[in-house]
C-alpha cells in the first residue's frame, strides 16, 4: 500500500474529492492525467520561482500541498497575532477564492475593498484592524499594503504562488488526510507532487489532535526522513467559545451532552465533526455542503426542518459558514464555535522562524 495514502484516516463525511476513495477504479484510471498534471506543476513552480518579484518588506506564505481545508485561515490569524505581539504591522494578502462584491460603501476596515469570501470575512472579524488585500495580482497588492504602512505581508494560501518572493514559507498539512491520498490531481487531491515540500522552512501539521498517536508518529517520520532538513511543528485549534448567531456567547463546555444537528461547507468536514464530538457533543447529523458554499434562505430552511426532524436540540456550525448567515431572527439555538490556532509543539521552531524576518530599512 501506498504510505502516503495509508497514513490518511478515513473520512466520515463527503469532500473526499474528484476521484474519490484511494484505490477505486476511477482513481487507477486517472493516475496517467495526474502524473502530467504533477509534471507540469512542477515546471510551472521552477519557471515562477526563478522570475519571482520581491515586495520592499518580508513576506511570510501560509500554504498547503493539498485542495481543501487544511486550517490555514486560522494559521493565518495565528501567525499575524504573533507579529503584531512582536511589534511588526503586517497586511494580509490572498486571492479571494470565490470572492463576491459588497455594495458600495459597505466594506470594513481590513476587507480589502469591497472585494471578499468567507476566508476574509472570518479574518476581518477576529483581526478588525489588520488590513486585508484580495485579488489575483498579490504582487501589486502587497506594494499598495506597504504604501499604506505595512512593513511584513501574510500570503494566504501562497505556497503555489511562486511569482512572489517569500522569506518565510509555513507550509500546512493536514493530520488526518495529509497527502491527497498519494496523487496529483485528478487522481488524488495533491496541487503539486510531494517533492514540493523541500522548499518550505517550515511544516505545521494541523489536527495533530485529532488523529491516534501512531498515525501521527508515523506522519512526523516520513517527513523527518523525507524532508530531513526542514523543521515540524503541531498545530490544533482550540475551542474559544460557542457563539450565536445575533449575539451572545457559552464557554465550549456549556453545550455538552446535547443533541446536535452539525453542518458545514468547509474544506475537511471530518475535522468539525471530530472537534463537535469531543466538546461532548451528540452529532444526531451532520449536513455536508461543499466548500465556500453560499448558503440560500431556502438551505437555511431546509437545515432548521432537518434539525426539529432529528430532535436537535442545538444547531452548531463554523464560523466560516456563520459569516455566510444573516439572518438570526428565530434561530437562538444557531451556534458557531471560534476557535484559535495554537502550536502545541514546536513552538521554539515557530518563533525562531518569525524571528529571522528582517525589517526593510
């Protein structure tokens, strides 16, 4: 057996992708597309790598290896606290995956304009006043940040964005399905092939937490003897608070022992359901939407006849889909947990690595 695709526990949940389950005849038969695939990303990184541009300030990517959810929206938030702690004053600079336009004159301080997703809405939520730069053009992005007083950028999701010079590249995987079940695209879930990850300085495997001990012994020693040269750290998200939809908050605790109807668009749904149940948490469904799903009033409908179906006596989601959410008028049992990104190992790692940025003169 592949290891790459025997260290990935199995999912409970949909997102596993297009090919589906590891080993299945759809995945053997698009294996030849996914080696032409790797190949050309591969080709691309070296083409950008070598006429990338560098901003008049240090740039610190947070990236993956991986389609879907790795936890890089709140590593983002993690690593920008941490600099502000420092006493830098960074931007945070990304592509806007699936961005929308708000009207005019709606947009809030650190939303870049009044161009955002979901991703952005989160971060302007929990960081107000961190300024927040959406667009493809991240290069030119980053010179309007620093015009305007920032002196380090946070690349969201920058680890395929070879065209910009970074200083520090953090690059995430993910403890429960780390490798895209062992293939590039379309045959597995992996942006580029795994030799990509000798660039990076530092690997964060998040969920750390979530996974058995040996799996993820097993994981931190095929890096270790794959990548010998570049250090690890663990990442998990702590739970902060349940919050409800209109206002008010309970401790993580407070909703234990209840009966819940789950639901989420995000990237990695296993995660959500595995963080609900150990807050003590009874799942009696967990709905699954695809990831940065925009959510109608007709789905809201749908999900709170769902919930009286199954008895619940709480509905929980994210706070990625929550920012999605604006109506909370008869919905006081609608709750989102905020979480907060932390390294529970490693953390000398971490900070010596923030730590080599230096300030442009």
């Amino acid at each position: 057996m592949n290891l790459t695709s025997h260290l990935e526990e199995p999912l409970q949940s949909p997102g596993l992708g297009p090919a589906g389950r590891p080993g299945s005849v759809l995945t053997r038969s698009l294996v030849p597309l996914s080696w032409v695939y790797g190949e050309i990303a591969r080709i691309r990184r070296g083409w950008h790598t070598a006429r990338s541009r560098r901003l008049d300030g240090p740039v610190v990517s947070v990236g993956n290896i991986t389609c879907g959810g790795t936890g890089k929206t709140p590593t983002v938030e993690m690593v920008v606290r941490d600099l502000l702690a420092a006493g830098w004053r960074p931007a945070i600079l990304s592509r806007g995956y699936k961005a929308f336009r708000r009207a005019e004159g709606a947009a809030a301080p650190g939303e870049g304009g009044r161009l955002q997703n979901d991703e952005a809405r989160v971060l302007a939520a929990n960081l107000p006043a961190v300024a927040h730069y959406l667009g493809k053009d991240r290069y030119a992005a980053g010179r309007e940040a620093i015009s305007r007083g920032a002196d380090v950028l946070v690349l969201d999701d920058g680890f395929q964005h070879a065209r910009l010079h970074r200083d520090l590249d953090f690059v995430l995987i993910d403890g429960i399905v780390p490798f895209g079940h062992g293939h590039t695209l379309p045959a597995g879930l992996l942006r580029e092939p795994l030799g990509a990850l000798s660039r990076a300085h530092l690997l964060g495997i998040t969920r750390s937490d979530q996974v058995g001990a040996v799996t993820l012994s097993t994981l931190r020693s095929f890096l270790r003897r794959r990548f010998p040269g570049v250090p690890q750290v663990l990442l998990s998200a702590r739970p902060v608070e349940w919050v409800q939809l209109g206002g008010g908050t309970e401790s993580p605790e407070a909703l234990r022992s209840k009966q819940a109807l789950a639901f989420c668009g995000v990237g990695n749904p296993e995660s959500f359901r595995r963080q609900v149940l150990s807050l003590g948490l009874r799942i009696a469904e967990l709905l699954c939407f695809r990831d940065h799903h925009q959510y109608t009033p007709e789905d809201l409908e749908r999900i709170e006849a769902k919930a009286v179906q199954v008895g619940a006596e709480e509905v929980v989601m994210t706070q990625k889909d929550a920012v999605k959410i604006e109506a909370a008028k008869g919905r006081a049992r609608w709750k989102y947990l905020r979480i907060r990104q932390e390294v529970s190992e490693g953390a000398e790692e971490y900070l010596k690595a923030l730590s080599r940025l230096k300030r442009k003169s």
